[in-house]
C-alpha cells in the first residue's frame, strides 16, 4: 500500500525559507490505522492483523501548476530510509508514523511530497483460511484534528 502527502518549506507568502524545514514527520503528520476488523460497528476476532509493517519513505520534489491547483513532480521520487514497526496483538488503533526527518529542499522548491510504501512483514492469525484485515488509514497533518475525530467526520458523511 502506498500512502503520499506534502510537507511545505515555505512562508505565508509561498516564498521557500530554510527556516521552514521540518525537523521530525511526527511534529506535523498523523498517520494512524485500525489494526482490527469492524462489522457492523462490533470488532472481529476473525481476521489476521498485522504483527510487524516496514514503511518506506520516498521523496521529490513539487511544483504547483494550473495556478497553484495541481502539483507536478519537479524531480522523480528517491528513496530515503526504512523503517520497521511492531505491534502488539491488540485490536487498537495503531500510530506507528515514525521519527523521520525528511530531506527536504535545499534550493528555491515550495517542499517535498512525501511517500510511504507499507509493507506487511508479519502477522498475527486470525481464523483459518481468513485474510488480514487492516482499515482506516489515514496520513494527514496533525492542525486538521487528532485521528479519532477525523473518523468521526468521515462517518457522518
């Protein structure tokens, strides 16, 4: 799975300032999933949940075009660090966005988007013959509101 957001080097006024940089993903980022199954509103012992995720970060540089309503890649993605998360085999909502401090520009771009490739390295069982059931992922940053909130907008829609 591949999940892709954007991170801004710039003021209010669009213009790139090194001061702007960010230092750790988890300071301006949520990235959060249900690592369980729900039916119906009840949870499901039924599924295999995930045990152990590599998440890989890519990175490229943007523009923006159709004044300022698209991105367009100004350089193709590179890959910059992996990183891998285990969790207890507990239906939870997991957060495992890790502590990463992106590349970033270093020249006159507006930021980077960022990509994050998910790699299920493990799992716990669930019943025989079922499937792992993950849901809900979301990556989004953090001023738009905490993970659990988040879901509750998306439900009333």
């Amino acid at each position: 799975m591949y999940l892709f957001h954007e991170f801004r080097e710039v003021n209010e006024f669009w213009e790139y300032s090194p001061k702007f940089k960010v230092k750790n993903i988890q300071n301006v980022h949520n990235f959060a999933f249900k690592n369980y199954c729900e039916v119906d509103g009840n949870l499901s012992e039924d599924f295999a949940r995930i045990k152990k995720l590599k998440i890989t970060f890519f990175e490229a540089k943007y523009k923006l075009v159709n004044h300022m309503m698209s991105y367009a890649l100004a350089t193709p993605f590179k890959k910059t660090e992996s990183f891998e998360v285990t969790f207890s085999n507990e239906a939870s909502i997991v957060y495992p966005m890790p502590a990463y401090k992106p590349v970033g520009s270093k020249e006159n771009f507006l930021g980077n988007l960022f990509l994050m490739q998910l790699t299920v390295l493990e799992v716990y069982p669930g019943k025989e013959g079922q499937p792992l059931f993950a849901e809900d992922f979301y990556l989004g940053e953090k001023w738009r509101g905490e993970y659990t909130e988040v879901l509750k907008q998306i439900d009333k829609i």
